[in-house]
C-alpha cells in the first residue's frame, strides 16, 4: 500500500507539499509544517484539486490550498 501511495504521489503534480508526503511515505522526518502541507496535499486529491473549501478541517487555516480571505 505504502508502494501505491508513494507512486501515485509522484505521478501527481508539483505543488504544495508534494515533496514533503513523498519525503514521509519514504520514512523521512519531516517538520510540523511539512506535514501539514503533505497532509493538504494528500487530501486535496495529490494536489489536483486546486482550493480547499473545507473550512471546517482543524488544518484549513494552514493550509496552502485554502482560499484567502
């Protein structure tokens, strides 16, 4: 599963987080705000989907992918 996560990441395209989850999935430490914007990353499709409307979410206001207001 790990193998899947890390190939689908690759594939996807370069934004925000990106390296970082890559960086994770491969055992790397990584730091509190890189996990953040790994775990936006993630959510956000592997950086497909553009914003993140998802107010709600605990990590929206740190969030690369938030819409400013």
């Amino acid at each position: 599963m790990r193998d899947e996560l890390i190939k689908s990441a690759k594939a996807g395209p370069l934004r925000a987080g990106k390296n970082n989850l890559i960086k994770h999935l491969e055992g790397h430490r990584i730091t509190r705000n890189q996990a953040i914007s790994a775990k936006c990353y993630d959510c956000n499709g592997m950086g497909e989907l553009g914003t993140c409307e998802i107010t709600t979410c605990a990590l929206w206001p740190f969030s690369p992918y938030r819409t400013k207001s």
